[in-house]
C-alpha cells in the first residue's frame, strides 16, 4: 500500500527533497493550525494529543512525527502566534500604525491572540515568555510615553498598564464578535489616551 506521506510507491516518480520538505511542513501547518484551535478552545492542561488529533483528522501516530511531546507543540503554536504578531506590529516604537496593526492581527489569529495573552499567562510552564513579551512591551511603552509624561511613579503607573489595558481590550473586542472593526482601534486608542491623560501632572 502506497504512503501518501513518504511520496507513494517506488512505481511512481519520487519526489525531490525540496517538495518532500514542503510537505512536511504543510502537515506540520496542519497540526498547528488543529492545535491552536484545540488548545483555545480549552487550554494546555484539558487538552490532550487526541484531541488534537481529532481536530487535525490525523491519528495520534502522525503528531509524533512532528512533535515529541504535547508541550513540544503547545510551545510551538506559542512560537508561532509570536512570530505572526511580531511581524504584523513590529517590536520597537509605537505609533499611529501599532494599534490599527495590533488588531488585524488579533483578527487574523483570533484563538492564537487568545492562546499567548488569555491562557499562556495562567500556564506555569509557559508563563516566561509571555513575561518576557510583557516586560518588552512595558519598556517599549516607557520609551514612548517619556516623551509626554515625566520622569516619575505616574509614567511607571502608565508604562505598565497601556499594555495589560490594550491586550485586554482587544481580547473584550474578539470575545464580542469583533464588532466595528474598522473603528475597534480607534477606541481602543481613546481608551489609551484616558491612561496618558491621567497620567498628566
């Protein structure tokens, strides 16, 4: 019997490496894409490889080929909401574009936001990165914001809640149905600006 995912029988042509490799990585995609689904829908500990697999139509088999471990993947379906967010916002100055650009990406990963910024902060053992992304964001803030608002315990106060505030803002405006997306930065923005301003001397 012929293994679709070796290249077929050896009376067929076999396939160079190039197309082997991207067939592992469209089945990898795959896998990732179930997992992220599966693991938002419940979170890393009420979720098991069967799951996945169920949700991936593969059997379990297949998801070793590619991970060893249910934490082997959890970590990179983490790995891979963040390198799709970093991508779409960048990491190093906020601007007019950081928001608008914020939530396009959250609405093009929806359960991958939720994933890092919802259920990866209450997982012991994934807990560092997202605190690392957080204490990045927070200097990021600080950077900007030193420009509007002095040196002292209010720009501390604001540094650290524009991005606690703006994740969760976003994550209330997924939980809603995404409503006005067209507009959902803009308020998300006016919300920011009401931290900036009490934050003000």
């Amino acid at each position: 019997m012929s293994n679709p995912e070796a290249g077929g029988t050896g009376s067929e042509a076999v396939p160079t490496s190039p197309v082997r490799r991207l067939r592992r990585a469209e089945r990898r995609e795959q896998i990732l894409d179930a997992a992220t689904r599966a693991f938002a829908r419940a979170g890393y500990a009420a979720t098991g490889l069967d799951d996945i697999a169920a949700e991936a139509e593969l059997t379990r088999a297949m998801l070793y080929r590619h991970f060893d471990s249910k934490a082997d993947l959890y970590r990179a379906v983490l790995d891979r909401a963040c390198v799709r967010l970093a991508e779409a916002t960048g990491t190093d100055d906020f601007d007019e574009r950081a928001l608008p650009a914020l939530v396009r990406a959250a609405a093009a990963d929806p359960d991958g936001f939720r994933l890092l910024f919802r259920y990866a902060a209450r997982e012991p053992d994934f807990r560092e990165l997202i605190d690392s992304m957080t204490s990045a964001s927070r200097e990021v803030a600080r950077r900007n914001l030193a420009r509007k608002i002095p040196a002292g315990p209010w720009l501390d106060w604001a540094a650290n809640l524009i991005p606690t505030l703006t994740l969760e803002a976003v994550i209330a405006w997924l939980d809603a149905g995404q409503p006005d997306p067209d507009q959902a930065a803009q308020r998300i923005d006016q919300a920011v600006h009401g931290v900036m301003a009490a934050a003000q001397p």
